[in-house]
C-alpha cells in the first residue's frame, strides 16, 4: 500500500513512522509542508497518488484557540476541507483525526460514533467544523475521534506529568474533567487495521477505562516510581478561557475494543 502522511513528526505522527515500516510511505512532516498551503498540498498529492492519505495535523492548542481562532480554524477546518476536495478528486480515501472536544461533555454515559457534535469551545468547534467539511467533500474517509492521545513523541500529559513530578514535591492536578487516554501507538496500529478494511465511516479509536487527569496522573507517578505527590484541584481554579467537557468518554461501539489504558501507559513508560 502506498501512502501519504501529513503531519509525520507529530505525536500521532512519529508513531505511524513506526507501524508504517513495512509500507511504502511519503512523509511530509509540518516543517515540509504547511497543511493550509493549498497549492502545495494539492501539488504533492497529485504527484504522490497514493493508495491512501493519512492526516494527522492539527492545530491542538486549546487555550490558544481561543486567542486565535483564525488560525485553529485555518488547519482543523478549512485546510481539511480543502484536502477532502482533493482527494475525491483523485478518488483517494482520507483518515482524519478529530477528538473528544467536539461534544459538550453532558453526558453521563459518553459518546458513540452517530451523536451529534456540541462543541463548547473554539477549539472543539474548529474540529466539528473539519468533521463537517470532510464529509461533505468526500464519502471515502475514516473519520477517527480520539482522546488524551499520549506517546513517547512531542509533549503531552504523560511527558509534562513526569517532568513537572521529578522536579517538584507536589503537583496539583483537575479531578472534575472524565475521559480515555489514548496511546498513540495503538491508535496507528487500529487505524492501520481499520484502513485495511476499506469500511469508511466514523469511528471512536480509544483505549479502554474511563479515568480523571487527576487520577491519571496518581497512575503516571506510580508507574514510573518518582517520589512526588499529586493533589486535588477544580478545573475552576485554573481561570482557563475554554470551558472543558466534564465527561467526554467516548464509546467504541464499532471495533475490537483496545486493551486499557493503565496497560498502554507501563508500555509507553518502558520507551522513555
């Protein structure tokens, strides 16, 4: 299989570099091309013509979303549209990656593949906005909604958790927001699977067990033996400019299920 990779440096990225190794892959990291240069994107997938195209950009910065909205918009919207109108045009199926912020966050029980999104900041709307744009440009996508995605690549919260823990006595932690934490290299094995398949639709790619940052943390701590205590805070207490989903669990009602998360993270801690 012959396949396009946008984004072949990030988090999600790097970790498709790995499972990818025995494919024929063109990787184009953000520095090599700029998802929003619609000429340049165009111009290298008609030139590449892959069998698929995977795109793993995204503007991921919640806050700054919030600052900038133009520019969330910019990569998790219109540069997806844009895309989707291209890869229709050569008759080439897309994976797409969006997120467990497009909801609201309500519902006690979480979310499966079919409920409507509600976003409740900028930064989950630009990423409802993407999932919209995709399905109306083109009907051979992968549509894969993910959440708390970690890895041994880029900065997220398992790399930030164990910074912040070897470096001080106590470290305060949101025990009022519910969700799946993902590892990234399980997510790119089961899109690869998925990918395979070529049943498109969208799907809810998560490892299993519902848990709070705050405990999340407890368990990074204890896994990698660092003699540091997390406490207790509200989300309140942080004066964030985006309001957070206070559940966003969302259910894989369509694949095998994932094994859980507290596995994933021992595996991911063994790389680091």
């Amino acid at each position: 299989m012959k396949i396009l990779l946008f984004g072949s440096t990030g988090l999600l990225g790097s970790a498709f570099t790995e499972v990818l190794s025995g494919e024929e892959v063109y990787s184009y990291s953000k520095k090599e091309c700029d998802i929003t240069d619609a000429i340049g994107v165009s111009a290298i997938v008609r030139e590449r013509h892959p069998d698929i195209v995977i795109n793993t950009t995204g503007w991921t910065n919640v806050e700054g979303a919030e600052e900038e909205p133009e520019k969330a918009f910019a990569v998790n919207a219109y540069a997806v549209g844009r895309l989707a109108t291209i890869c229709e045009s050569e008759k080439i199926p897309l994976v797409h990656f969006s997120t467990d912020y497009v909801f609201d966050g309500s519902r006690e029980g979480g979310y499966v593949e079919s409920d409507s999104p509600a976003p409740i900041n900028l930064y989950g709307a630009s990423k409802a906005a993407g999932e919209t744009l995709l399905q109306k440009e083109t009907g051979c996508f992968f549509l894969i909604r993910t959440s708390w995605l970690f890895g041994p690549h880029g900065k997220n919260f398992v790399s930030t958790i164990l910074k912040k823990a070897k470096e001080q006595p106590n470290i305060s932690v949101v025990n009022d927001q519910f969700g799946k934490p993902t590892y990234s290299r399980d997510l790119a094995i089961a899109t690869l699977a998925l990918m395979k398949s070529q049943k498109y639709g969208i799907y809810h790619i998560v490892n299993e067990g519902v848990v709070s940052w705050f405990d999340f943390a407890i368990e990074i701590v204890r896994t990698a033996e660092i003699d540091s205590k997390v406490l207790p805070m509200k989300s309140a207490d942080l004066h964030q400019k985006a309001r957070r989903p206070r559940i966003s669990a969302l259910m894989n009602t369509k694949l095998a299920k994932l094994r859980s998360w507290k596995e994933a993270l021992h595996d991911n801690l063994l790389t680091l």
